[in-house]
C-alpha cells in the first residue's frame, strides 16, 4: 500500500512532507537513476565511436574498390542482414554502412560533421 504525502505550508511556501522512511526510498531510486544515467550516456558515446570506425573501415573497403557500393548499401532496414560472404568487399562493405547507419539511429546522432558522406555507385 502506497502512502500518501502530506502537503504543509513553511513561511508561507508549500512543500510535502514524506516518512524519513520514504524519503530514504526515494533517494536511493534517484541514486540509481543517476547511475543508470550514466551507463546510457557512455554506451551511446561507444555506439557512436563504433559506427564512425565502421564509416572509416567502410570507406578503406571502398577505396580497394574505387567507391563501387552496390545501390541502397546505406540504408539501414528493420531486420538484421547476414553477413556477407568472406571476399565479396561491395557486400562487406554495404553491411558496415548499414550496421554503422543503425548505431546512429540508437544514438540519435547524425553522421560527425567532419566526416566524408559515404559513397555510392555512379
């Protein structure tokens, strides 16, 4: 059963009165939050370091192919693609693109301002 706070009036500034029991509760779930907080805040910045590596490895795996990406390599769809075969570089290479595309779609961050736009087929 949950109880209820008491609201009271001192020097004229409503507050709410909680059991020191209670408000042992909710400091230690504020601790946590803070906790877990932090936790998601250096996962998104490895998610994010990830996918710039995988743009970087990407774009080395283009080079060995003058920029031959197989059309739509960049688009991230909702079900994860097999990996593709050892040697095929094009596929190899339109998976990273897209494995690094989804790591900013959970991180909310855009491709890094300094860095190339990926290349496509012409």
């Amino acid at each position: 059963m949950r109880r209820q706070a008491h609201e009271v009036m001192v020097n004229g500034t409503p507050m709410v009165a909680v059991p020191a029991k209670d408000l042992d509760g909710l400091l230690a779930t504020r601790r946590q939050l803070g906790s877990q907080n932090a936790r998601m805040h250096r996962m998104r910045d490895v998610l994010t370091e990830a996918a710039e590596f995988l743009d970087a490895l990407a774009d080395a795996l283009a080079d060995d192919l003058d920029g031959a990406v197989p059309p739509g390599g960049t688009a991230a769809g909702p079900q994860r693609s097999p990996l593709p075969r050892p040697g095929d570089r094009s596929e190899l290479t339109a998976s990273i693109r897209e494995r690094a595309e989804r790591m900013r779609a959970v991180t909310g961050r855009p491709r890094s301002a300094g860095a190339p736009a990926p290349r496509s087929a012409s």
